[in-house]
C-alpha cells in the first residue's frame, strides 16, 4: 500500500480499492497495518474497498488487528444501540430510518472517547443510507473565529434527563445499580441528582480540542446535537410542555450554565453541512477514522441497512493534560 494508491472519492483522497478477490482479509491488514495507520494519523480516514468483510466476527478481528489492540466497550452511552455476540462490535445506532443523525466525534460529550472508530457494511441499504464524513479541522477554521472563541472561553455543559423517551440510565450506564452509576459518576466527573423522575446528570468539557499527534486545532463538542434545538419544533414544544424545560432529555449549555444562542448553533451546523462528503456503501466497505480528526453521521434510508461498529485507543481529557504539562 503507497499513498499514490489511494484514490479520491467525493472529493477527498481516502478510497483504497483492493481488486484481487482472493485476498486473505488478516493476510492484508496484517502487510499493511502500519501503512495504515500512518495514512490515518495524518489523513484522518481511509475506506478500503474489496476486501470483503462477510460478519461481525471478522469485522472484530480486522479492527483489532489494524487498530493494534483489543476493542472498547461503548460506555455512557447516548444512543440506542446492540452489542453483536458480545464481540464488542455495536451496531450502529439504531434510530429510525427516517432520521438523520447529525455530524458528530464518538463520545465527545463525554470526558474520554475512542481515538480509532472503524465501521462495516454487511448490507448496504436499498436507497440512500449513506455515512457522511466530515474534517474537525475544517470545521474548526469555518466557524467564525467570534463564535468559536466564545465557545473555547466558556466550554460546554451537558445536561440529561433519563427516562425511556430517550434512554434509560440503565441502559446508558450499563447496570441496574445506582451504587454502580454514582462511583461511574464520581470518577468520570459527572455531577449527579437522583430525581422524582429518575436520574440527571451534568458535565462540562471542552469544545475545541488540540489533536494529540497532528497538534491540530479541532471542533470537537456535540453542543449541537444535545441542544434541544436539534429536534424538531413540534416534538420540542411537546417535549417542554410535558416535562419543563429543565427536565427535558438531553440539552446544552454553555459551561457557566448560560444558553448557547440559537443562531450560534445554526450556523455550526451549517458548517458541517457545507463541509461534510460522502460515499454509497458496498457491502464489505471497511471504512477507518480517527475519531478526533473526523467526524460520522447518517443519512435517512430505506430497506435493511446493517452497518457495525467498533471503537478502540481510548484517550481522555486526563490524559490530554497530563501530556501537556510534560510537553512544557
């Protein structure tokens, strides 16, 4: 594998077609895993083309082999999603077809996150049903610097209600303990309230972030997609009629806990709009991202899409300041 062998699709240089169909899919990324990964930690992304990933067990084994270690659960989660045989292979998140899922980075509301994310098409949907990609670093430079700053001075607080509208805390925590959810919360630095209606949790976190390796400034927060201006209107009028607005599901704010304008959110959604690309899966597609450099998302589809999931090199904000104070 030479970087000249990579092709351009949608308009970036990211398509790695394999034309002998008497690959051994180990074989391959065992040659090639280093090449790989040095494409990826510059690049980004990278969907190789033809090697045929037929089910979860080798989707698995792929991952862990190119990524170099063994997969990550999917941890305080915040979309519904299976694990498949106990592999630590998800589906991906299972919302209805109708829905989009916005431009996002894995986890980024979260204190820690994968810095690898590889998915897999086992069967592509009927119509549409793409993944569409987008460049963190793009993003970074194209919202506007007053907006961005604003964003980067007072970080990103999110606030969630559990409850079966969107996801149980049981399902979201993984356990039926709340001893277990409280000690989760203590060490991950979440602040917690046990409430008439169940569970609300809070965190703050950044919204820009420098790349460990490419020390690249990057957008990187899912203000976004929390805020309660993602839903549509009248599912978010029932919503704050029913519940109030402080106990809707999911929602952001700024870290003081003042609102984020509107606008400011429209436009970064704008920006990903603008900037994403994407590509038609073939069953097989093994497509690679560092989750930090780039953000996934899906379009609306019909028919029996199956895609995969798995996640691996967990990195955390901890993490991130301990290597700053040795960098100085």
């Amino acid at each position: 594998m030479k970087s000249h062998d990579i092709q351009i699709i949608s308009g970036k240089k990211m398509l790695l077609q394999i034309d002998d169909n008497k690959v051994n899919i180990f074989d391959w990324l065992h040659q090639y895993k280093e090449d790989i990964e040095d494409f990826i930690s510059v690049n980004g992304a990278l969907l190789i083309r033809g090697l045929g990933v037929s089910n979860d067990k080798e989707f698995g084994e792929a991952l862990e082999l190119v990524f170099g270690e063994e997969l990550a659960n999917y941890t305080y989660r915040s979309t519904p999603r299976r694990e498949v045989n106990q592999s630590k292979v998800y589906t991906a998140t299972e919302y209805h077809a109708s829905e989009v899922i916005p431009q996002h980075n894995e986890n980024a509301y979260s204190n820690s996150w994968p810095m690898r994310i590889g998915f897999t098409c086992l069967v592509p949907a009927d119509k549409m049903g793409n993944t569409p990609i987008s460049d963190s670093r793009e993003a970074y430079q194209k919202i506007p610097i007053e907006i961005r700053e604003e964003f980067e001075r007072k970080n990103i607080k999110y606030v969630r209600n559990y409850s079966d509208i969107d996801l149980p805390w049981e399902e979201v925590f993984q356990t039926t303990s709340k001893t277990e959810v409280e000690q989760y919360c203590n060490e991950n630095n979440l602040t917690f309230e046990w409430t008439d209606n169940g569970l609300r949790t809070s965190q703050v976190n950044q919204a820009t972030i420098m790349h460990p390796t490419t020390k690249e400034m990057l957008w990187f927060n899912q203000a976004h997609l929390f805020h309660s201006s993602n839903l549509d209107s009248e599912i978010r009028e029932g919503l704050i009629e029913l519940f109030g607005e402080d106990n809707l599901p999911r929602n952001s704010f700024f870290g003081d806990g003042t609102p984020i304008d509107e606008e400011a959110l429209s436009i970064i959604r704008k920006v990903f709009e603008d900037t994403k690309f994407s590509f038609q899966w073939s069953k097989g597609d093994l497509l690679l991202l560092d989750n930090m450099l780039y953000t996934h998302g899906r379009e609306p589809y019909e028919g029996n899409r199956k895609i995969l999931v798995g996640m691996a090199k967990k990195y955390s904000s901890q993490m991130r300041r301990s290597r700053v104070s040795t960098d100085l």
